[in-house]
C-alpha cells in the first residue's frame, strides 16, 4: 500500500510532468532568443539535453530521501565510444559545493568526466544533492519555506547519499557501487559513514577528487570573505527570506552568464575569476569550456550550508553544525559539534588531490589522509600547477587523472 508520502510525491511527478509539456515551448524560444543573442547552446541544455547531443544515451531517475526531498539524477547507460561490455559494478559520480550533475560535461565528450568515464564502458550514475536546481523538490515542503533551506552537509551526507546509493543497487540489482567524490561529494561520503552504519559496506572502492573535509588551510582569500560575509549576515537575510545562495537563475548567474558569452570577456575577465576564486593554471581550461560552465554554475545551495563551509575554516576538526554554545547542547548535549568518525570510513580510500589547490589546499588533504583507515593510495597529480577547478573543468583531465580513476575502477569492478 502506498504512503501518504508516496502518494503526494507521486502526484507532484504528474503535475511536473505536464507542467513541463506546457513550458516546453517557452523554453525552447527563450533558448533560440538566448542563442541569437550569443550564448552557446551547451550553456543552456541540461543533462539528458547535452549527453543526447554528442551521441550519448541518458535516462533520468527520481530519487527521494527519508526526509522527502526528491533529487533527479541521471544515468549514462554506455558510452559512444565504448566497445566492450558493460562493467556490472555501477559508478556514482558526485559534484561538488554550488555545482550540479552538468559540471561533468560542460567540457565536452574530450574532457568531461562523465564522458570519459561512460567511453571507458563503465555504467555511470551521476548524483545531485539537495538545493541545486536539480534538488528543489519536496514531498510537503515548498522552497519558499525556510524548513526546505536548514540543511547543511550534515543532511547530505545523512539522507541524499544513502538514498541515492540504495535507489542504484536497487535499480541495478547490484551489491556494490564504486564512488567518485569531488570536493564536496567526498566530505558527504565521510558523513555518511560516521552517520550512517553499514553504507560504507555498499561501496567498493571511494575515489576522492580534491575531498573536502576540514577547511583550515583554504588559500582563496575570495571565497574566506565571500563566506564570512555570508555567515555575519547569516541572521539579516534569514529574516528577510533569503535561505538560498546562488541560484541558477540567480542574479550571480545570470550576470556572469551574460558576460562570458562573449569569447573575449570569458578569455580575460571570466578566466581571472576564476583563477581569483582558486587559482592560476594557464592553458587548463578552455575558452569554450568557460562560456559554457557559466550557464550552469553556480547552482546554488543553503545558506546553511555555506555557514558550514565558512565554520570549517576556523577549525582544526571535521565537525558537525556549530549552532553556539546553547543551541549545541540543545541539539548535541555538548558545548562544542561533534567531530565526524572519520575512523568509520572502512572502505578502501583513493584520495587525488593537486599541489596548487587554494579550496581544499594540501595541508588539509594530508590531515584527512592521515585520519582515515583505509587509504590505499594518496596520488599527488603530477601537474604541479594542478587545482581544485581543473577537476570538472581542465583540458587535461584524461591525461592527469583519468588514468588512475579507471586503474581503480577497472580494479573494483566486474565484467557482465
């Protein structure tokens, strides 16, 4: 018998749907107008969209956690340029902070991770977390409630990753999956495992991509300021109803969308933001690449989340949500958050991380190394100007990890 539950968030995929059919032509001409007017088409598909254009065959599946938010991720089925069989053990690729599921092809099928991965006959699973675009759903909840908002990566790591790897083993009939996390898709792994008994135990092998964890040794002063700014007007814009931090559809994105359209602007201005925000490797990422991320990044999160992110960077520890001292014996019984168990990590443990990383920097990537149990190789990119945007981003990227992705994936894995 279905839920009460299940039966309202069946009744939204109905209204979805055709609310979609409806929308479907104002889309369409706003993309033709946006197209004429200079933007690159990429830059305005989404997933299923962009993978349907380069020849690659995607599905899209609902998944929803215990908590009721209902989060779209998709599922590359095989690869163009695969010619083997399918490996049976399915790979999840996890984004990271204010990114989506789309930051994996937004450098095309010659350096996008989810393309290169799919080619390598790998049947891949790409996740979204709550709060992006493809994350603003709930069973009871609307996104203009605040109760939607009071999530951080606790929460993710607790509800989206556990769903999202029982919905695939399900669907797949699989007993294990392998996991790509990339920045934050790893710090929601560690979570899960402190949090969550036994889902470590689903997991063949964990590939951290620049993991984040703690954040004490962050380098980018701009994203230091942009965060504390963030947390200091933390009560201000609670109470005025901003829970959300850039949006896609945003202010932000729709700025920096219109202006790195241009090749010459998303060739200066937008590549100096970038190496503002992280920091310089010249050549890495394309022109084109930089006109097409902007139309999908950022994607927005919490303003919880970012609280989180900006308490990370003043403490020694992986921990849980500072709420002050008496909203932390309130929700924890202590004065101080719990740190997280990274020790409850059992699964073997990949960590790739590059010298140049101003986000999660070296220092704080050889602490998180060396808390973890099962580290069976940490691999140091041997570019040495290697960072943390080139991940989704570089031209490289099949020359300086891909290599040692598909080693531990081929390892991991099984043959149909």
């Amino acid at each position: 018998m279905l839920s009460k539950t299940n039966v309202i968030v069946i009744c939204l995929l109905i209204i979805q749907y055709f609310h979609e059919i409806w929308c479907q032509s104002d889309i369409n001409e706003e993309r033709r107008i946006k197209v004429s007017q200079g933007y690159p088409l990429d830059s305005l598909l989404n997933f299923t969209e962009l993978t349907s254009k380069y020849g690659y065959k995607s599905e899209e599946h609902t998944v929803i956690t215990e908590d009721g938010y209902i989060l779209t991720i998709f599922r590359i089925i095989k690869g163009k340029i695969c010619q083997e069989p399918i490996r049976q053990t399915p790979v999840l690729l996890m984004h990271g902070l204010l990114l989506s599921s789309d930051c994996w092809l937004d450098s095309g099928p010659s350096s996008g991770l989810a393309y290169l991965i799919s080619d390598a006959c790998y049947d891949l699973w790409v996740g979204n977390v709550r709060g992006n675009y493809y994350g603003k759903r709930h069973a009871y909840l609307n996104i203009t409630d605040i109760d939607f908002w009071q999530f951080s990566v606790q929460e993710i790591g607790k509800y989206d990753m556990p769903a999202t790897i029982d919905y695939i083993l399900k669907y797949t009939s699989s007993k294990k999956l392998n996991y790509i996390g990339y920045s934050q898709g790893g710090s929601t792994f560690f979570i899960m495992c402190s949090e969550r008994e036994g889902y470590c135990d689903k997991v063949g092998v964990f590939i951290g991509l620049e993991p984040d964890s703690r954040n004490t040794y962050t380098k980018s002063m701009i994203s230091r300021f942009a965060a504390e700014l963030y947390q200091d007007f933390q009560p201000l814009l609670t109470e005025i109803g901003l829970y959300e931090v850039a949006p896609l559809g945003g202010l932000y994105q729709q700025i920096l969308a219109f202006l790195c359209k241009d090749y010459v602007i998303a060739d200066t201005f937008c590549r100096g933001l970038l190496y503002i925000v992280d920091s310089p490797h010249p050549h890495s990422v394309e022109t084109e690449t930089i006109r097409v991320l902007f139309g999908h990044f950022p994607a927005g999160t919490s303003l919880k989340n970012i609280v989180w992110y900006t308490q990370s960077l003043n403490v020694d520890v992986f921990q849980n949500f500072d709420y002050g001292t008496a909203g932390n014996m309130e929700m924890y019984n202590s004065t101080k958050p719990p740190a997280y168990n990274l020790n409850a990590t059992t699964t073997p443990v990949v960590i790739m991380n590059g010298r140049n990383d101003f986000l999660t920097a070296p220092p704080d990537e050889e602490w998180l190394t060396s808390h973890l149990p099962n580290v069976i190789e940490h691999y140091i990119v041997e570019d040495p100007l290697w960072n943390h945007v080139d991940v989704p981003y570089s031209k490289l990227t099949s020359k300086n990890i891909l290599p040692k992705i598909l080693h531990y994936l081929h390892e991991y894995s099984d043959v149909k």
